[in-house]
C-alpha cells in the first residue's frame, strides 16, 4: 500500500469524446492508502483459499434475472474479448465480445485457459460484487472515483496522461494499451500483462492507466460532474451521485470503472487517458475487468 496525501486537484478531462467527463471541477480528498498494484491472481487465490468465496462468473445465472433467455443457455461463464478475423464497424462490440461458457478468474480466456504462472498477474473476470468481497476480506475497501482520479494523477495538474503530456514519450511505452488495428488485428498479444511491466506515475503506482479496468465505489451518472461544477466552490471528498443513470441504457444500474485496459485505443476508446470513466452493470464481469483496493 501507498500513502496518496491529501490535497485538492482538477477532476475531469478535455477530451471532448468523454462528454461525461466534463467540465472540470475541483475536489478536496483526505489522504489515503491505496495499493501500488492491481489485485494479483496469487493475492486473489488467498483470499478464495481463506473463505470459499465462488465468485460470480462461476455461478449459475438466475432465470428470474434473464426472463426471456432459454434454461439451456443459462450456464456459468463471462464475456471474453474475441476479435474477428477482418475489420468491422465500431457500432456494435458484440462483435468482438463472446459470453464464453467456463470463463472466470481461474480460466480467464475460457475453460481452456489457466492462471499456471501468472501468478503476478491482474486477476481478472470480477464483478462489482466479488470486488467488494475481496476488499472487506482484505480489511479495505475500493476506491471512489475521485480517489481513483487523485492518485492517477501522480501529482501531476490537469494533464491528459498520467506521466504527462505525451503518449509515447520518446517513443516508450507507458502503459499496457492495445497496438494495432482494432479489434481485429492487434500487433501485439491483446491481453493483460504481469503487474508492474511499466513505469510507475509520481506516485510510484503502478499500471493506474491500462492493463485491466479497476471498479470504483460509485454509482455512474452521466452528468454527474456537470451536477458538482453547477454548486461551485470544492467538493469535500466525493462519494459519487445516490443512483445511477447512463442515457444509453436508462434502466441498467452501472458502476464506475477507471483506467481503462489493454483494449483502450484511440481508434475506439481511449479511456487510458486520465479523466477517462467506463460504466458496467455490477454483476458483468470480463477479461479486462480487475481491481485495486485503498484504507
């Protein structure tokens, strides 16, 4: 765990894609603790070894939760990022998304994967829920939005990445993010890689941009930011709005995710950048979904 002391930053983004991002406000945090990596499938398998905690991909969905699904059809699994094999329109990611039978954290790619030596690896295919569950195991908890921001940050003011203004410094890469064509050729291995194979922000925290999607504690609503800057002045360490509203799908409840994965591209979604949110109903999991946890 890292010590983030506390102080008071811009919270939003000027990338005119990320609408919801929009406008900057600022916020005022109490100091906190926050893990220098993401969760690893060695600290995740401790936490299952010590409790039997079945997490939600290796459940059977519940009928009364899927009415109109065949009982056939309703079997454990996740969403596993499968790319096509040509270039497709970016309109609908069911084409490069497959509910995969099997898939969770042990078999993150599906039943015929594994984790043997990934040891160090993000652990992967969690929900809201099971990242809930590890937190308190853990004695923690997970991070709010605007604690997640913060410490992206690296005390760095207001810019688009979290080690600056340029993408590829140099040309170095700075964060596990996808090359390539997306989604149908990547010029590398599209998946997440061990924790810390990149440089560290400011902070000296690890993979904050890229890798895997970490969930937050906050309900996601679209104009939330738009809410806070309309009060002005400071808002005093943020829990996020009472319930949650994404206009593209109005009666879905969603959660924040922050740091975007190995997918984010500028082709689609470049939400590695810092100010970036992501939204998924609570119970999804996927192959580039993990989490981080703070006290």
């Amino acid at each position: 765990m890292v010590w983030i002391p506390g102080g008071e930053f811009s919270m939003g983004s000027d990338n005119p894609k990320f609408d919801d991002a929009r406008p900057w406000h600022r916020v005022r945090l109490k100091g906190f603790w926050i893990s220098a990596t993401t969760v690893t499938n060695a600290q995740f398998a401790r936490f299952v070894r010590s409790t039997g905690y079945v997490t939600v991909a290796e459940r059977k969905p519940n009928p009364a939760d899927f009415p109109n699904a065949p009982l056939d059809k309703l079997v454990p699994g996740s969403l596993v990022f499968t790319p096509p094999d040509h270039p497709v329109e970016l309109n609908d990611d069911s084409q490069w998304w497959k509910y995969v039978p099997g898939a969770n954290w042990r078999h993150p790619e599906g039943p015929q994967s594994n984790i043997i030596g990934r040891d160090r690896y993000p652990v992967v295919q969690i929900s809201y829920q099971d990242a809930q569950a590890y937190a308190r195991w853990a004695g923690k908890r997970l991070p709010t939005e605007a604690e997640y921001e913060y410490a992206e940050r690296g005390g760095l003011s207001c810019k688009p990445y979290a080690w600056g203004d340029t993408f590829s410094p140099a040309g170095k890469d700075m964060a596990n993010t996808f090359h390539g064509h997306f989604p149908d050729k990547s010029t590398r291995h599209p998946g997440a890689m061990p924790v810390g194979s990149y440089p560290p922000n400011g902070y000296g925290l690890y993979d904050m941009s890229g890798n895997v999607w970490i969930w937050t504690s906050d309900w996601y609503e679209a104009d939330y930011y738009k809410t806070l800057a309309s009060r002005g002045g400071v808002a005093v360490d943020p829990q996020g709005p009472p319930f949650s509203y994404d206009p593209k799908e109005p009666g879905v409840p969603k959660r924040v995710l922050r740091g975007g994965s190995f997918l984010c591209t500028d082709q689609f979604c470049s939400r590695y950048e810092v100010g970036g949110r992501g939204q998924e109903e609570p119970s999804s999991a996927a192959n580039h979904i993990g989490l981080r946890v703070v006290d």
